[in-house]
C-alpha cells in the first residue's frame, strides 16, 4: 500500500512489539505481535513477543504454544529453545524443560544460560550428579579464567546481559574477603607464582576503596580497577583436589530419635549435634576456606554466599543431600533437594535478617570450629514459633523485612534459640520465620563463620 505520497507504508515489526513490551506497554506489544501473525503467520519474533505478555498474564498454557511455534519456526536460535524450556519448568514440566535446554545447547553449546537452567531440571528431576555436571560446564564458561575452566579470553561463553553486572561491581567487604583468602591460598602454597601481580592488583584496588565508601554495599568498578583485578574478580581460580568420602553423615546418628522429635516438638525444630563424619566436616571446611567461589555479596549484613549452581558442589554435599533423604525419610520424605548454599561472614556484625525459605525442610549447618566463636549464645540460630502465611509469596517473607517483624512482634511467641556449635545441625520446616544471630567471631581468614544450608521440597503457598 502506498500513501499519496507513493512512499509505503512501514508495517510494525517484532523489533517494535518487543520494544513495547520492554517498555511496560504489555498490550501495545501483543496488538502489534498479533497483526504481525495476521499478516505472516511465520514470523517467529511474533509469536515470542505474544507468548511473553501470556505468560505475564499467567495465561501459560497459551504462552507455552506461542514459544514452542517461535521455537519451531526458528530452530537456530538457541534463546527461544531457553524461553521454552524455562516455561516449561515454571509449569512443572521438567522432563520437556529439559529437552529444551538440550535442544539449546546443540545451537549454541556455550551457552551458560542452558547449561546452568539444564542442571535446574535435572536436579528437579532428582538426578543430581548430572545435575552438578552441567552446573560445573556453565560455570567453567562464565567463571573461568586462566587458571580454571575456559580462559573468558577464548569468547566462548555466551552469557546474558545481566550476568556482566557480576564483574561490575564490588564492595569493600567482598575484596577483603578475597584478598585475605588469596593470601591464606598463597601461604598454604595452593597457587601458582603467576598469581602474585594479581594479588597485588587486588590490594592496590582495594586501598582505593576509601572510607567514603559504604563497606557493605557494591559499587561500580572504574574502567581500571577493572583492568587491574579482571582476570581473577569473581572468577574461580582455584578449587582444592576432591575426593570422595563416604559416609558424609555420622554414622551413630540416632535417625529414628531425629524424626520423633522433629514431629512431637512445636515448632518442628530439631537440633542434632555432630551431623557430619569427621573426614566429611574436615573435607568440607577445606573446600569452604580454599574454594573462590564466593561470589554473592550481601549487602544487608555484608556476608558472602556460595550455591550449588556456582560451585558449592563439593562430593561430600552430594552425598550429604542424598543421604540425609535415606537415614531422615521420616523428615525429608519425597522431597528433593531444592537448593544448597553456604555463607561466609566476617568477624563481627549482623547475620541473616528475619526470614522464611521456599521450601518444605531447612537444614542449617555451621561447620566452623568452636575456637573461633568466644559467644555461642549469641552467635547461633533464631527460630520464631511463627511461620509465613500460605497466602505470602517470596516478596513478602524474604525480600521486604518490615512485614515479618510486624507479624512477629503480632505473635509474640517465644522462639527457639540454637546456640552456635561446629558441626551442629538445625533442622526445622522452612516456613518458620528465622534469623541468624549477631557475628562475634575471632579475627582472621580461618576463624570466618560459614553455615551450610539445603533445602528439601517446595514450599505450599495459595494463588
């Protein structure tokens, strides 16, 4: 069509309705999306944008065929494969997830987001050792570096956007984590010379970090601190030998007291002392202080987290979670491990605000020796008699503290109070709210409190 002008007409294109939906116009973007179809019923950037705004609109099934129609028309792009197969785990279909993501990785094998999202769907599915096999393939692509994994100079990694913003941002306390574990590395003679300018790019970077800054709080790298600590800032760089050590649990533990007590007690909160073999605990510890794989900073609180889908993947872990669900039936039942993390926090502060995890069982672990911690009164575990309502969501027992407190403060019931021991386990369900106590540890890299947490099954939540 021409107008009286003789110039045609610009027809809208999928690049304008994904615009409008990038730009919050969720109805603009399906109007376009739909008059593109009308037009050319192959045009698979179409369909993606109407399966996007679906799925926003909690309409999944019919956002579930729009993305599987794209991902037909254009097979050669991995991302649309991804979309899907995150679609169909959103729907709990992880074995079509799956297929997804392997479809994915045949177009695009560097891909960190199918491999990372592959793992998910297979942990879900309860096959957790491959599950580690392709959470470890992602991560030797966006975590590599010279020393470990694929160097990112090669470019064979394809990351998303939002995964920069790991190398772009740091906060004092995260390099002082990393400069004082380099140099516990360096005096065990873990690290080759070639890192030494390294460190020593880290401490200069470090030293302009001023007292301006906020400690706990990241801010953006400048173009060169970048250059000076980019080959090793949250890159892993280093991982200690494993080995395979079995049982992971002690095997004295009294399983069948551990679930007695676990459902007599209100709240459901057990404590059980001496949970790990001692060659386990002492593999353990070793992984946790040489391992740099410490990526996540916390800005409230300030403290460092590590999880399973970025190397928090250590043997004695796997075989923790599985047999934790065979001696502990009783308590995890038909659960499978959901996630795993563990924190390392600083000589002194605040732990963990209050909280509720999405999840049906919370195991908490602390595993660092009681000679570092002169308070374990005050430095242990805090379970109020109070858990999430069913009609919150993540939002609101999680993210946003305010909520919790006032539900707390509302209850007013006594809570359990579990005072810190190396080695001692607090397992309780994960709806309870929770909260660490304060940090009052003894100084040095060695001494830094570090807690172990997995999770079993999902948690119910309404709507």
């Amino acid at each position: 069509m021409t107008g009286s002008s003789g110039v045609s007409e610009r027809r809208p294109s999928a690049s304008a309705a994904f615009a409008a939906y990038q730009a919050g116009r969720a109805g603009e973007a399906e109007a376009i999306g739909r008059a593109i179809i009308a037009r050319d019923p192959r045009d698979a950037g179409a369909h993606y944008v109407c399966g996007l705004v679906a799925a926003d609109r909690g309409a999944l099934d019919r956002a579930r065929q729009a993305f599987e129609t794209a991902a037909d028309l254009a097979p050669d792009k991995a991302s649309l494969r991804i979309t899907l197969g995150n679609l169909a785990l959103r729907q709990g279909d992880d074995e079509a997830a799956e297929q997804a993501y392997r479809s994915a990785l045949e177009q695009a094998p560097g891909s960190v987001a199918a491999h990372t999202n592959l793992g998910a769907a297979l942990k879900r599915q309860g096959r957790l050792e491959e599950a580690v096999g392709c959470y470890r393939a992602g991560l030797a692509l966006y975590r590599g570096s010279a020393w470990w994994g694929a160097d990112p100079a090669s470019g064979n990694a394809v990351l998303d956007p939002a995964q920069e913003a790991t190398f772009e941002n740091a906060s004092r306390i995260k390099l002082e984590h990393d400069l004082a574990q380099l140099d516990y590395l360096f005096e065990q003679g873990r690290l080759p010379p070639s890192l030494a300018e390294a460190r020593e790019n880290l401490r200069r970077v470090l030293s302009g970090f001023g007292d301006e800054d906020r400690a706990r709080r990241p801010r953006p790298l400048t173009e060169t601190e970048r250059r000076l600590i980019g080959p090793v800032y949250n890159r892993v760089i280093y991982r200690p030998p494993e080995e395979d050590i079995a049982p992971a649990l002690n095997p004295r533990l009294d399983t069948g007291a551990i679930e007695r007590r676990y459902h007599e007690t209100a709240p459901s909160v057990v404590v059980v002392d001496d949970l790990l073999s001692a060659p386990a605990l002492a593999a353990l510890q070793r992984f946790c202080r040489e391992s740099t794989i410490w990526f996540d900073c916390k800005e409230h609180g300030g403290y460092l987290g590590a999880y399973l889908h970025e190397g928090f993947d250590h043997p004695v872990l796997i075989a923790l979670a599985r047999e934790l669900g065979e001696r502990l039936g009783g308590i995890i039942g038909r659960h499978r491990l959901a996630q795993m993390w563990a924190f390392s926090y600083g000589q002194a502060g605040g732990g963990t605000r209050k909280h509720a995890d999405k999840a049906a069982i919370n195991i908490n672990l602390w595993i660092t020796p009681d000679s570092a911690c002169p308070d374990p009164e005050a430095a242990g575990l805090v379970v109020y008699d109070v858990a999430a309502p069913p009609d919150w969501h993540f939002s609101d027992y999680n993210l946003d503290p305010a909520p919790l407190d006032r539900f707390v403060a509302q209850e007013g019931r006594t809570p359990v109070r579990v005072p810190y021991r190396c080695n001692r386990a607090a397992i309780f369900d994960s709806s309870l709210i929770h909260e660490s106590g304060g940090v009052h540890f003894l100084s040095g890299y060695e001494n830094r409190r570090i807690n172990v947490t997995l999770l079993f099954g999902e948690r119910a939540e309404n709507g």
